[in-house]
C-alpha cells in the first residue's frame, strides 16, 4: 500500500516534533478565548488561513506552531 500524503489543514499526530494536546495545540477545556486568524506556511507546502480559539495572541501563534512544527506563522489578528 503507498502512503497517502494529508491535507494541508491536518497535522501528523506521530509526528515526534509536533506537540498535541490541550494547552500545547488548543487551549484546555473551559478556558475564556478568542477567535485569532493566523496565515501557515507548512515548510514544502502551500500557505493556509486558519482560524484558531486561543486565550490570547502569543498562544495562538505556539498552538499553530506546535501543530505544524517548521511551519511559517504570521502575526494572529483577532476576529471581530
């Protein structure tokens, strides 16, 4: 069987760099956050807009970091 390559919005979860979970890719349960939109550069891959829940800016960039370890992030904006 060949191995099939992901769609650009999902991460590897046996990646050993990539950090899942809650607190490392997505804020824990119950916490108050916001709606950031982030742009992701996957090294080797095409850029994506993601929209991510996160408590604060500098979370939502390590939450996108740890998803696409490599991966370019820009600066979040919040959704208003």
């Amino acid at each position: 069987m060949k191995p099939q390559s992901l769609p650009a919005l999902t991460w590897n979860d046996d990646d050993p760099q990539a950090s899942i979970g809650p607190g490392q890719s997505r804020p824990v349960p119950g916490a108050q956050t916001r709606m950031y939109r982030l742009v992701v550069k996957p090294a080797g891959g095409q850029r994506m807009k993601v929209l991510l829940h996160a408590e604060d800016a500098e979370r939502a960039t390590r939450y996108a970091s740890n998803r696409w370890p490599g991966a370019a992030v820009s600066e979040p904006e919040p959704v208003t």
